[in-house]
C-alpha cells in the first residue's frame, strides 16, 4: 500500500484514531521524580566506553598474530632455505655433497630415465662441482645407507653423459623433495603401489566372500 | 529536523552539562516515558527502561547525526530498541493474536475501511480491546502512525526498517485488528 493511500486511511479511520487517544490517556503517568532519579544515575555512571573498544581489537591483534605465526614457513636446517645469491651458492655447494654416493658406490647409482630435468641438473651440479671438489668426499658415507626405493632407468644418452662426468651425477633421491622435478612417482613405486593395490583387493574379496557364507550359514540356521 | 534549540541543547550535552541534560528531559521525557509505557508492561518496569535510555542518550550523544533525523526521532529510536531489548530479556509473558494463516489478508479492504471509518463508539471499544492482542511492536507501530502522526520515513529509521516494510506492515496490521475485532464480536 502506497505512502499517500496510508495517509488517507489516517485522515479516514476515525475510530482507530479515537480508540488510540483512549488508550494514550489511560496510561500510568510519568513519576514526578523520576527526572532527578535519572540525573541521579547519570551523574553517578562512570563511562566504561574506552575499555570496552578496546578489547576487539587485542582480539583482532592476537588473531593475526597467531595465524602469522602458523603460516610462516619453517626454517629450514639447510642452506637451501637462504635466499639471494648465497643461498643460490648454498643451494649449488650441496648439491655436489649429494652427488658424492654415486661415485663411490656405482652399484646404488643409476641414470635417471627423466632426460630434460637430469641434464639441467646435471649441468648445475657441473659448474658447482668443479669449485666445491674437497667437499665430496666427506658427506659420502650417510647417503650410501639409505635404502634404495627411487630406481632410475638407465638410458644409453644419461650413461653417455656419466662416462663423460665421472664426478658428476645425481640420483632422483638426491635431488630435494622441494623440486618440482621430485613430485613424481619413480615406476618402481607406481609398481609397488599396485601391487599393493591388488593384495588390498584380493583380501577385500576374500572378506566379503566370509561375510557371504557367513551370512548364508545363519539364514539356513533359521 | 534540527531546530535551533536543539542545536544548543546538543552543545550542552556533548559538554555533559547538567542543565542541558535536565532541558532536555523536561522537553522530551514524557512523550518518550509514554511510548516506553505503551511496550513495556508494568509501571516499575516503564520507569527502569526510561532511565536506560536517557541514560544511554547521555552517553552516547555524539553519535547522534542531524542529517540523519530529528532529535526527537533518535531519541524514539533508542527508547523503542530499549523497551524491545526488555522485552526479550525479561521474557514476559505476553499474550496476543497471531495470524499464523493469513486469514486477515484475505478481508476485503471495504469491510474494514467501513468499521475503522464510521463512527461508532461501540467499533471505539472494540478497537481498544482488540488492540490488547496486538504484539508489543506492532501496536508501537500503528500508535506511532495513527496517534503520534509521524511519516513512514521516521517510522522506518526508528523501528530500523525501511518505508515500504513498514507501509505493508501497517496495511497488515489493520486488517489483523479487524479480524480480531470479528473474532471479539463473535
């Protein structure tokens, strides 16, 4: 209904309006006192209205704070967590620490079968190692006790480049899990996992068929 | 809107001063005490929400806007939030007529313009009556209408609506009165 049919109704119902002054006559009348009580009250009243805008904004502080502090990245024991050109120099340094294992025990190392990403690698490991060569020999021995999980297929071009590099080359395991190029599943895990996959379903088969003659052995009791 | 002597009262109470304090309840407390009263049952209770919101008033003056609304607006503003704030938190009981199937909205709008419109003192008593089984808001709002005469803009901003909620409203309460009315008669 309109502003000015509203208005009309206003003007028109008579009886409403009447109704009402009844109404607005008959309610309690205001206390005489009842004035000084409320200047009473508020000069009484201290004001609270500082604290109270405060304490949202502490809140809103140790919110940001606490997520700041969850979503920072960790610091990372290595150099490679450093940035600038001593981190990329750190970066580089240990690289050729991690390379170490495949020259001293050929049979863990194989060429990647991940041609462009190795021979970047490589590459990098190349310029490093030949400024960093005292190093090698000291990190070796950790490395030659992990167990071997990522296998790299050998290919004829990677075992060119090794016989090329006798110093220089790298496992997929030695490159860090933060590479894109480590994101990957080697084909010996991929075969793992279905093998693993396999068993699971067998012995989920093998559990509904129990179930199965379970169940058929109580409706035949029945 | 703002009058010169609100614009002086209001000086006087954003520097808290005691006189402009009293000034303004001698000028204001009545009507406010008298729509305080109309929601809030109980002369007790009337009396505890009309000290709140002076109270309120005084602390919170600079918040008022001009530009906004009238003076004496703002002040029916917080004086409706307080008694509805009461309400609630006090949980009275109240009983009232709820229109829970649309029954009223289907009255033709002849019936009741003629039993609003010809006078009647009879129809004037059964009105009062009626409009005891009106929810607390919906009677604040057809009193403030019809017996304090203020726009459907002032309306709005205190019972914080908009104009044409408010119209509809009004449209629907009126009709709802008169279908208490049948009910009363019957």
């Amino acid at each position: 209904m309109k502003e000015e049919q509203l208005n009309t109704l206003r003007q028109q119902d008579i009886n409403l309006r009447d109704a009402l002054k009844l109404d607005e006559a008959e309610l309690p009348q205001m206390p005489a006192d009842l004035n000084a009580r409320v200047m009473q009250r508020a000069t009484q009243q201290p004001r609270k209205t500082t604290v109270r805008r405060i304490w949202p904004w502490l809140a809103a502080a140790c919110v940001v704070g606490f997520i700041i502090v969850n979503l920072m990245p960790p610091k990372a024991s290595s150099p490679i967590s450093l940035q600038g050109e001593g981190g990329v120099v750190a970066e580089k340094e240990s690289q050729p620490e991690v390379e170490t294992p495949s020259v001293e025990q050929p049979s863990i190392e194989q060429p990647s079968a991940e041609l462009p990403i190795k021979h970047s690698a490589q590459t990098r490991v190349k310029r490093m190692v030949a400024k960093v060569q005292p190093a090698k020999v000291e990190v070796s021995e950790p490395f030659a006790e992990e167990p071997l999980l990522a296998q790299e297929v050998a290919t004829p071009e990677t075992e060119k480049k090794t016989k090329v590099e006798p110093t220089v080359t790298l496992t997929e395991r030695d490159i860090p899990i933060t590479r894109p190029e480590n994101y990957k599943y080697t084909p010996e895990e991929i075969a793992l996992m279905k093998k693993q996959a396999n068993e699971a379903y067998l012995k989920w088969a093998q559990l509904e068929l129990e179930i199965a003659k379970h169940n058929l052995e109580q409706t035949a009791q029945k | 809107m703002t009058t010169i002597t609100d614009i002086d009262l209001l000086e006087g109470l954003r520097k808290q001063s005691p006189k402009a304090q009293q000034q303004m309840l001698e000028c204001y407390g009545r009507n406010i005490f008298a729509q305080v009263a109309r929601l809030v049952p109980g002369i007790e209770n009337a009396e505890e929400v009309y000290q709140d919101v002076f109270v309120k008033v005084f602390n919170n003056i600079n918040r008022y806007d001009a530009e906004k609304s009238a003076l004496k607006t703002w002040l029916s503003r917080i004086a409706y939030n307080e008694s509805i704030s009461f309400l609630r938190r006090k949980s009275l009981p109240v009983v009232y007529y709820e229109d829970r199937n649309g029954e009223a909205e289907k009255l033709s709008d002849e019936e009741v313009d003629e039993t609003f419109g010809r006078p009647n003192a009879e129809t004037v008593q059964l009105i009062r009556a009626a409009l005891k089984h009106l929810p607390p808001d919906e009677r604040a709002l057809i009193t403030m209408f019809y017996y304090e005469e203020m726009s459907l803009k002032e309306i709005a901003y205190v019972t914080e609506s908009i104009p044409t909620t408010v119209a509809s409203k009004l449209s629907r309460t009126r009709k709802k009165l008169y279908k208490i009315i049948k009910i009363l008669q019957s």
